[in-house]
C-alpha cells in the first residue's frame, strides 16, 4: 500500500520543462600500447514541454571525472643547500582527469552557491582533509596546476556550442596518460545560473591488447615481469654494442 501510495505521488509530480537528451561519440576507450590519447564528442538536446523564457540566461556545463585517488602535494625548501620536503597536504579524494567546458563563462552561467552544492569546477571537485599547514588553499592550487600542466584538469570555457537554446555540442580531448576505470560524464542545464537538470552517464576505460597484459603481469606475476624486463635489458644493451662494433669497422 505504501509502495503504491509513493508511485502514485511520483506520477502526480509536475514534468520538468526543460530535460536534457544526450548522446556520446563513443561508449569506451581502449588503451593500445600505441594509445596518443582520445577526443570525447558530447552532443545533445533541450527537450521542452513548453516555451522557454524569454528573459533568462540558459546554459550548459560538460564535465568529466576520471576515478578518484589520494594525492599528497608536498613543498620543498632549501635547507643547508639541500631542497628536502617541508610541508605536505593530504588530498584524500582528487579526480585522476577532470575537465569542464561551458557555453559560455563560468561566472555567467552558474552561482556559486549551486558549484557549492554540486561540486562542478574544478576547485570544488577536491575535497581536501589532514592538512599539516596552515595554507592548505595554496596546495589545492598546486595540485590543480600541476594536473593542468600535465593535461589532466583541463578548464573550457566557452567550449561547448549552443545553438538556439535547443541544441549542444562540445569535443574534449582526453590525454595519453589517462588511468583506467570509469569516467563520469555530467551535463548541468542552467538557467540564469540556477541547476534545472542534470544528466549522467559513464565511459569506460580500459587497457587491452599488449597494454592490458603486460599490466597484468607486472601486478600479478610480479617476479617474471622483473626477470623479463631484465632480460629485454640486457638483449637491448648486448644489440646496442653489437651496432656499435659494427659502425666502428
């Protein structure tokens, strides 16, 4: 009775007036030994059950997260001549690769206090716990500009093409150095910086081929994964010599 109750009261909510329609140039990414990297095509639609307003602000907001990890930024300092760790910051929950591209400036399409309650820059995105200093912003900051340097967290404002309030599309390149697991991908609808709709849905990726063997190898059979290693080192020294022996007769 009260499971029928609940749907009844769940058919009688009023249908939003806004939605999103999604769709993805791809379903996963396979990492090849050969892997350069990957461009992710988010494509989609307003579907409208009535008239958009006329005298608002719509908008459109892209993310996607790579798999969660702890990351602990340190600084380093001079010390008798000698640069050694000082200080360090706990990162307990960063995203791997996160990037964000928007229809137009952040600040115009989204307030703050709804990046505060969905977490969709950047910044927001970290959740920082054990600092050791008191000035644990700036190392946030450093990690977020040392993932930027290395592709990893990538800001695109501007990024997504809105075409007459109905139709969207954005491309996100994805770096070589990606890690494996399931990437989330988000698309906020906004309007006048308010959240109206949201829509989520996951890209896997994968190693395969040589890639995902020789992954396997080194964390399952650890021991033959160091002998052969050893030995393709030692066949490529002893080639190397054999080359150079020949160049100098």
């Amino acid at each position: 009775m009260i499971r029928l109750l609940a749907l009844f009261m769940l058919l009688a909510l009023p249908a939003k007036a806004e939605e999103i329609v999604l769709g993805l140039s791809r379903d996963e990414v396979a990492i090849t030994v050969t892997f350069q990297g990957s461009e992710i095509v988010v494509f989609g639609a307003v579907n409208r059950t009535a008239p958009p307003p006329q005298d608002s602000n719509l908008g459109v907001v892209v993310t996607i997260a790579g798999p969660r990890e702890p990351v602990t930024v340190r600084r380093k300092a001079r010390r008798m001549g000698i640069w050694v760790n000082t200080d360090a910051v706990f990162v307990n929950s960063a995203p791997s690769f996160y990037a964000v591209a928007t229809s137009a400036p952040i600040a115009e399409i989204l307030r703050e206090i709804e990046d505060l309650r969905y977490r969709i820059t950047i910044p927001r995105a970290i959740r920082s716990a054990g600092a050791v200093v008191e000035d644990s912003v700036a190392f946030t900051e450093a990690l977020i500009r040392i993932k930027t340097d290395q592709d990893l967290y990538q800001m695109l404002e501007g990024a997504v093409t809105l075409d007459q309030d109905t139709l969207f599309r954005s491309a996100i390149s994805m770096p070589a150095n990606l890690i494996e697991g399931n990437y989330d991908v988000r698309i906020y609808l906004t309007r006048n910086g308010a959240v109206i709709d949201d829509y989520t849905t996951t890209i896997p990726v994968n190693k395969v081929g040589l890639e995902r063997w020789l992954y396997n190898l080194a964390h399952e059979q650890a021991f033959i994964y160091g002998l052969l290693s050893l030995a393709i080192a030692v066949g490529a020294g002893w080639l190397a010599s054999a080359v150079f022996s020949l160049l100098r007769r």
